[in-house]
C-alpha cells in the first residue's frame, strides 16, 4: 500500500519515488512558510499550474492581438499595398499559430509537453523576424520532473518574442493636390529624413520614354513654403534620378516610372527644417499620378 509523505528536498530522498508538489520561498519569524508562485509542479495537465495556465491563454491573446495589427497595418488605405515581405510571412505565421493556441486554452486539459512543442515551434520561428541572430536559440530541454527549469526562461523568450513590433522599410507619404501644378504632403516621422532614402513614383498619358527624359525638367521640389519662389525663378530645388526598376521594397505597379531623391543635395535642407515636401510639375503630362515613400535604412 502507497504511504504517501511530505518530505523536503534536503532530505535522503534515495529509498522514496518524489513528485515535486511546491518550493518554499520563505519561513517568515512566527513560523509561517510562503510558497513561491512561480513554483510549476510535476503535473499532467497545465491546469494544475496556474502560472502554465495563464501563460498559455496569455499567449493565445498576444498572437490574437499581433496577427490583428499586422492586418489592419498592412490594409490600411494609406499603405496602397505596401508591405515588407516579413510583415507578410509573420501574418502568416499568427495566423497559423493562433487557432492552435486559443484551441489549447479551451481544452480542459492540456500537457506540459504539448504546451512546450507548441511554444519552442513558434518562438523559433519568430526569431527570424525578432531576433538579429535569425536563429532560434537553444532552449531548456523538457523535463517533465523540472517544469520550473523547463519553462522558465522559454516564458519569458516567448513574450519578448510576442511583444517585438517590426518596423516598416517602406513608409507611404501623402500628397495632397493644390492648385497650379503643386502637390504637397507631411513628413510625420523627423527621422526618415535624416535616414531614409525618398522615392516618387509617377505615372502619366505619355511615353515612358518622354516621361523619363522631361519629368526631372519640369519638375521643382523643395518645402511647400518656398516652392511658390522655386517656380519663380526656375530652379530646380531638390534633383532626381531615374530608377531602373521599383526599389524591392515597394510594390511595383505597370506604368510608373520611379525616381529617387537626392537627400545630399542642399536644397533638401529646407524640408528637413520644414518637416515637409511640394511637387510642382510643369508642362503637359495627361493624366499625371505620383505616389511618394520613404524606405528606411536597414
């Protein structure tokens, strides 16, 4: 007949099979003991530890939540389809992941282990996203008579992991349409314009070739309080160069010819100083469409 007993861990414990079932994190003056909380007993069901419970359902609302702001972020009307691909893969990695673990947090019982395949699968894939090794790491090994040990440090991984926002590389600026030729928009973010390189993308009724030559020569850009004396005494202000192709990390749309700002040029002082950036194009260019961004550096 079994003969359970309460032992300590600093007991000969040689002759008897242990199960942990608490630690002691302090005896206090008058005799009372204080168990720790974070303490993960040996146990079949994640239920039993209520620090394995509410990190599991903790988890399945973070990547409720994380996959929720990636798509509002990336179907935003003011993105026009501008997204990194990372911004895409990490989507695809919550939207995987998130009926797994909202399943697990409904079911009555869930094991350690299964708990453990599931949180090592998603943190390492996030490391791709999250960490500059893009390696995932080496985690504790599951030992199912050390829960503590085993999860422990995976919690907290997993949180960081959970909690890292990436930053979009390519960020899209609105222009607003102004009379005579001017379009003009808001650089919200002062440190894309020490950073970032800044590009326009412009599409209109001619040939691209007609486009590509005249549309660096009919176009002046500066701030838009200076832009009104720019056309006045025709200079050019800020110059541009022609792109062969779409920068990667824009999407690339038939028809428009893409031009890069020259941010080393003096004239782009005065948008640093204004926070903001006027088009005035000149001559005749049916139909004419720009869209503007700004790419961060790596």
């Amino acid at each position: 007949m079994l003969a359970p007993r309460l032992m300590q861990g600093s007991e000969d414990l040689s002759a008897y099979t242990t199960l942990p079932v608490c630690r002691i994190r302090e005896k206090k003056a008058d005799g009372t003991l204080v168990l720790d909380e974070d303490f993960i007993p040996t146990c079949s069901s994640v239920a039993v530890s209520h620090s394995l419970y509410d990190f599991l359902g903790e988890v399945a609302g973070l990547i409720t939540e994380r996959a929720k702001q990636l798509s509002q972020r990336i179907s935003a009307p003011g993105q026009q389809g501008v997204a990194d691909v990372a911004e895409f893969m990490m989507l695809q990695l919550f939207n995987r992941m998130q009926p797994i673990f909202v399943h697990l947090a409904k079911r009555s019982s869930v094991h350690p282990e299964d708990l453990y395949r599931q949180l090592v699968q998603i943190c390492g894939e996030l490391m791709t996203f999250t960490d500059e090794s893009r390696v995932s790491p080496v985690f504790a090994h599951y030992d199912h008579d050390n829960l503590s040990y085993t999860f422990q440090e995976l919690m907290i991984i997993t949180r960081r992991a959970l909690s890292t926002v990436l930053t979009p590389r390519a960020v899209s600026i609105q222009l607003f349409k102004r009379t005579h030729g001017v379009s003009d928009g808001v650089i919200h973010d002062k440190q894309l314009l020490t950073s970032a390189d800044f590009i326009i993308a412009v599409k209109a009724r001619v040939p691209q070739e007609q486009l590509l030559r005249l549309f660096t020569q009919q176009v002046k850009i500066t701030s838009p309080n200076r832009i009104r004396d720019l056309v006045s005494i025709q200079i050019q202000g800020v110059p541009l160069k022609a792109l062969n192709a779409a920068p990667s990390q824009l999407p690339h749309h038939s028809g428009y010819t893409y031009f890069q700002l020259d941010t080393q040029s003096p004239a782009w002082d005065d948008i640093v100083a204004n926070s903001a950036i006027a088009f005035h194009v000149s001559g005749s260019f049916p139909e004419l469409d720009m869209q503007f961004w700004a790419i961060r550096s790596k």
